[in-house]
C-alpha cells in the first residue's frame, strides 16, 4: 500500500515538474512579451496625448489590468482620469450599459474630456474610442515594436497583432467606485446564504468599470445616447466573490 501511494505521489510530481511548470512558464513568458509590446506602444500613445495615461503595471509577478481571454488573445483595460463631472445614469433603457451626462450645472469646459461631450451633455464612449484608435495607430509607427506589431482593421475596437500570433485588445475605461448599479440592485438574491453579508459589502464597494467597447446587444441601434454608452464590468466584483474558493 505505501509503495503504491509513493509511486502515485512520484508520478504528481513528475507530472506537475514536466507539464504544469513547464506550461506556466511558457504563459508567464507571453505574458511578459505581450506587455512589454503594449506598454512600449501606450507610452507613445501618452507623449502624443497625456490624458491617455498607461495603467497596465506589474505587481507582485501578476499584470493589473490584463485580462487572458485565450492563450492567444489578451484585454487590456486602459483606466482614464476624472469622471466627477458627470452623473452615472443607469434606467435600464441600455442593457448591459450605462452613459455619463454631466451634471446639472456643470460646463463642458470643466471636463478634461470637453471634445468628447455630445450637443446632449453625454460623454462619447465611441468618440473617445475612436480618438484613442487614432493614437495607438500613430503610436504602432514609432514604437521600437514596430516591426512585429500592427493595427488590426475593419473594426471600432483597438486591437493590435502582436507576432502574428497574439491578439490584444486595449479598452479605455472608467473605473466607478464606491456605487452600485441600478440594473444590478436585486444581486444578491434574497435568501440565499451565498455569498455573505460581508463580502456583499465588499463587492458593491470594489465597484464596477465602463468600457469603452462595442455592445452587441445594441448593434443597429441609432439613438446617440446608444451610440454613446459605456459597457458594464464586473470584473473586479467577479475577483472578490471567488476569493477563498468559494462559489
């Protein structure tokens, strides 16, 4: 019985040496170039326009901001500045989104955003897209990356091809704190005792983000405030609830 318990425990570890870390470290190492690609292109993006400040950093051996969709495919979350100008307005009318309305009384010229802001007071998610899409192709010709990295066209997003092998997506974004979505009010559900009180509370205190991305779910639709719209994320909320294994 021992020696069978041994043998199963030798051939784990040989296993986990042989594949598992081998495996890691291939991820950690495309981890690595792919940032090391994007942050050598935001930071032309920055000398060119500084309001489009890079914040995919590095701590303690993890990238914050990075997302793995796929081994081949990355989200880079790129997170802007100054969102206190407008009201969060979120009536369900966009599912899925949300849009910035400056606030009553406020003057477009107190928005660092002030060429962004609709006729209708809205902050354009899909004009401050375009701009950056603008930006990161100037950026893709001066970087010293320039010759294994490129545009991806035919799209509103801004996605780059890294060695013809990777696809990574930068989505500039609003990072909302400290408020909690109407659309998401009835989470959780009453009477479940998963997750717990505490941890609800640190949930809606982590917050949520708004991409600037496209939504599927309103292709085709022609009013501006759906044009203009900001895509909910939970993505940090999402973090929080698998902290300690639980589900």
């Amino acid at each position: 019985m021992i020696a069978a318990q041994a043998k199963l425990v030798y051939q784990l570890n040989k296993y986990y040496t042989e594949r598992c870390q081998a495996r890691k470290a291939a991820i950690a190492k495309t981890i690595r170039e792919v940032c090391k690609v994007v942050s050598d292109v935001l930071k032309e993006v920055e000398v060119q326009e500084p309001r489009f400040i890079s914040s995919l950093s590095e701590i303690d051996a993890r990238y914050e901001g990075l997302e793995v969709i796929s081994p081949t495919e990355f989200e880079v979350v790129l997170y802007l500045n100054q969102m206190g100008v407008f009201n969060f307005v979120d009536d369900g009318s966009l599912p899925g989104c949300a849009v910035l309305k400056l606030s009553d009384g406020r003057k477009r010229s107190m928005s660092l955003w002030v060429e962004f802001i609709t006729a209708s007071g809205y902050l354009s998610a899909r004009k401050i897209r375009s701009r950056f899409q603008t930006l990161v192709a100037q950026a893709v010709d001066k970087c010293s990356y320039r010759d294994v990295v490129k545009m991806i066209a035919d799209t509103s997003e801004v996605k780059l091809r890294i060695r013809e092998r990777y696809v990574v997506q930068i989505t500039p974004a609003f990072k909302c704190t400290g408020i909690w979505p109407r659309s998401a009010a009835q989470w959780p559900m009453p009477h479940i005792p998963w997750p717990g009180p505490n941890r609800v509370a640190e949930v809606k205190a982590e917050g949520f983000n708004l991409l600037s991305k496209e939504c599927y779910s309103l292709t085709g639709k022609q009013s501006s405030a759906e044009s203009d719209a900001w895509v909910l994320q939970f993505g940090e909320a999402e973090n929080r609830l698998l902290v300690g294994g639980g589900r």
